[in-house]
C-alpha cells in the first residue's frame, strides 16, 4: 500500500468520555480535555491526524495541495502522455508557490529555469564589472543579449509557477513566455549582426536589415504562437504545428551568418576558432531542443511512467539553457577576437540598432501580448456578471472533472465532490466535534486513505485520531458510528 498522503504531525492525548473538548494549543499539539475525570474513562496518547473539512485553513497549518490525474483536470492543461501529478488548475498565487517545493510534474520545469536565471544574471553582473556599457557602443548588442538571456528564463518559470491558478491564467502566463522567447531570438540576432556576421557580409544591405527583419520575425513568433493556443482544443496538431513554426522561422534568419561563417571553415576559408566550437554546439543543442520540443519523448513511449522526472519538455528546458550558454560563450569569443577588425569595417553599432530596437520589440510584443489576453479577461468577467455568486463557487468548489469518479469511488456528501481511491482504501466518517472559540465546526468530515481530491486550502484544519492508539473500539464523540478500518497506522 502506498504511502497516505496525510501524516502524523502532533501527538495528542484523546479520551473515550461522554463529555470534553479541544484544547486551544493548536502550534504544539491537540489535547482532548475531559470535563469530568469521573465520567471520562481513561485516555491516552496516540497519533493526530489532519483532516478535511470546509473552512479556511489557519496559516501555521498550511500544507501544499494535492495532485490530480489527467482525467481530474481540464482538457486545457493536459498534456500529451503525462498521466498524473497535475495541480489544482484554480491554485490561489500562494499554491502556486508552495507548489514549486513540492514534487509534481511542473516541479522540474520550473527550477530548469529559475537556476539558470541566476547563473545568467551572475555572468552579466562580471561582465558589468570588467565593461563599460554606458561609455562603449561596442558593448550594447552583448547587453541587449545578456538582458534577454536573463529574461526568457526567469519568464517561463514564472509561467509554469502561475499557470495553475485558472484556465485563464494558464493561456496569458505562457503569453509572456511565448514574447520572452520572441525578445530573445530579437536579441540573438542583434549580437550576432555585430559580432558573429561573416566578412563578406559586413557593411552590405543585408547587415543593414539584418535587425529590422529580425524585429518584424519577434512580431511574428510572439502573434502566431500566441494564436496557436485558441485553436488548441479544436485541432492539437495544428496547433503543435504553427506553435514551432513561430520559434523555427526567426531561429533559422537568426542563425543565417553563423552557418554561412560554418561553411566557409569546413571550406577551408577562414581559421578554427574557439567561438566557432561553442557556436557548433550551440547549434547541436538547439537541433536537440526542437526535436525534443516536437516528438514528445520519452514519455510518449511509456504514457505515466516519466510524468514527474524525464519527460521531454524537462529535456527541453535542459537542452535549451545547455545551449544558450554555449551561444553566450560563442558571442563573447566573437566580440573580443574580432573587435579590432569589425570597429574598423563596419563601425560603431547605433543605439538605434541595439538598445532602441530592444525597447520597440519590447513595447510591440506586450501589445501583442494585450490583444491576445483582453478576450480572455473579458470572457472572465463576462461570466462573473452572469452568475454573481461565480467567486463564492470558484472558492467553494476550485475542481473541475470532466469525467465522472470511478465506480469504488467514495463521494463526501457534504462536499459533493467525488474523491477517488482504491477498493478498500477509502473510508469517510461523520463526527461532530464541539465548538471551538471563534468558529463552528462542520458536521461532516471526510477522510481518504491513499488521496485527497480536494485541495487543502479550501478547508480548515481538524483532527482524527488513530485506531491503533487504544485499538479499534474507539468511537468518534458525538455520533455513534464506530469506525471501520483494519488495524494499522492509518483509518
């Protein structure tokens, strides 16, 4: 039997008396206090522990939610092959973050980037120290490009963090994901027209349009991936399909001067270098990243078997931050071996060029981004006017099933949900428990052995005790219904 997802954290003492009460000592433990030692009949130790019921949970009590199975959640955010270990898709922002320090099938997608965020941010605070960005224009296409390696991380941990919180939130989280990446192809192209172009290219019409086009293809990439996610439901492969077409075209301009420069060495035209090297494998690793991004394996061989560790879009994440410190450590190369020979043929870049196109993609893509997200806001809205009491609902019942429990599945009828669980794993026992100071108690509770399929924030934290503290013989006070259960560490 798998291991209950609901543990003993206080050890309190409990009685089989008539009469008693909680005690208030909430932060240490829970003590059940006879009202009279006569009448009480004897207590004793034994495991507390924590249960569901309606309420809101004290904040020293809070746990991290449960997880769900792709038939519990929205068709939204199912992915392909991956079976279990999805989040609560109406998590509140806390969730959100307390669910990154639990193990769930995001976990890895979200610190695959948030580390590498801090390693970029560390290489460019060294390279603040060793250049002078404000007085050199030299060094203004590898700021753009620094700034953006540091962005398009720190956004799509951010998207996978937050996507959870509503159907909604999860389309306009990976939005700014999606112009992130656009930004930085922007910023891949704005280095390598100053730094990586070949020779023969330097100072020729092509240069000179180089970044403009590259502006227009961020335009691109950020509009058609957005757009991808509205015909998702209706046609998944096409919107696989234009979703890396949007990130293919810009990456296939952007890498033009690198692959031409590629061919002129393998031609013998120019020298090996140690920047041709990084920029090699900055290629092998994005080759590798899109035919990740794309076939959807390993887990597509073995649907449920890599949904927590090893499934492609964790690849992904890996293979892309492999490969944008390679292309990082080519760029850097480039700048300072060929600074002399590029300050005197093609000059010095422009702010235009650098800076001032950063801050035109930057201000096109959030439009961008504002026209895709306005419908979906206005379609929240719209359906909180028509039912008024729609937040009250989301609050009381932040669970969507599309498809119904199956059929050894036990239904609390106090919370109308279904919460599935093995044969002979779930057991629900009604209590009342006297009125705490401050707020009434429920009269029902219920308890599943191996899996919550409620998410713990919705609800105020009570306790039950264990059968194996005195035996099986002990009833719940105030309701008469003995217990079922066999005799170990869990109801």
């Amino acid at each position: 039997m798998s291991e209950p997802r609901v543990f003993p954290v206080w050890r309190g003492i409990w009685a089989r008396g008539s009469g008693g009460g909680w005690s208030e000592a909430w932060e240490r433990r829970l003590r059940w206090d006879p009202r009279g030692s006569g009448r009480g009949g004897g207590g004793g130790m034994g495991p507390v522990w924590l249960v569901l019921c309606r309420g809101a949970i004290p904040s020293h009590l809070r746990l991290l939610p449960p997880l769900f199975n792709i038939h519990q959640v929205p068709k939204v955010v199912q992915e392909d092959s991956i079976m279990s270990g999805y989040r609560d898709p109406c998590s509140s922002a806390l969730d959100c973050v307390l669910s990154s320090f639990q193990i769930h099938n995001e976990t890895i997608n979200i610190w695959t980037h948030f580390l590498p965020t801090w390693y970029f941010v560390w290489r460019l605070a060294a390279l603040c120290s060793c250049l002078d960005f404000g007085a050199d224009p030299y060094s203004w296409p590898l700021l753009v490009y620094m700034l953006l390696i540091c962005v398009y991380p720190f956004t799509s941990s951010c998207a996978h963090t937050f996507s959870a919180m509503s159907t909604h939130t999860y389309h306009i989280c990976f939005f700014f994901d999606y112009g992130a990446l656009s930004l930085y192809s922007l910023g891949c192209a704005i280095s390598y027209g100053h730094y990586v172009m070949p020779e023969c290219w330097v100072n020729t019409r092509l240069q000179r349009w180089f970044v403009p086009v590259a502006l227009i293809n961020s335009l691109f990439c950020t509009s058609l991936s957005c757009y991808s996610r509205f015909v998702e439901l209706r046609s998944p492969q096409r919107s696989k399909v234009l979703r890396t077409a949007a990130f293919v075209v810009p990456f296939i301009f952007d890498t033009l001067p690198l692959v031409h420069r590629l061919c002129l060495c393998c031609g013998g035209g120019c020298s090996h270098s140690q920047a041709l090297s990084s920029h090699s494998y900055h290629l092998l690793f994005a080759l590798l990243t899109c035919f990740l991004f794309t076939s959807h394996l390993p887990e597509r061989l073995a649907p449920g078997r890599f949904d927590y560790i090893g499934h492609s879009h964790q690849l992904f994440h890996v293979s892309a931050v492999v490969g944008t410190h390679f292309q990082m450590e080519g760029v850097l190369a480039d700048m300072s071996s060929r600074r002399t020979w590029l300050l005197d043929h093609g000059g010095a870049p422009s702010f235009a060029g650098t800076i001032g196109a950063l801050l035109l993609g930057l201000t096109l893509n959030l439009l961008i981004i504002g026209f895709f997200s306005v419908p979906l806001l206005w379609k929240r809205s719209r359906d909180g006017v028509k039912d008024p009491n729609a937040a009250g609902k989301r609050r009381r019942d932040r669970l969507h099933l599309p498809t119904p429990a199956p059929a050894h599945a036990c239904t609390c009828p106090r919370l109308h949900l279904p919460m599935p669980a093995p044969a002979h794993a779930c057991t629900c026992l009604r209590t009342r428990l006297h009125e705490r100071s401050g707020s009434k108690p429920p009269s029902s509770l219920c308890f599943v052995l191996r899996r919550f399929s409620v998410p713990l924030s919705r609800f105020k934290v009570y306790i039950l005790l264990s059968h194996r503290a005195q035996g099986t013989g002990h009833r719940a006070q105030g309701t008469g219904h003995r217990a079922q259960g066999r005799e170990e560490d869990t109801w």
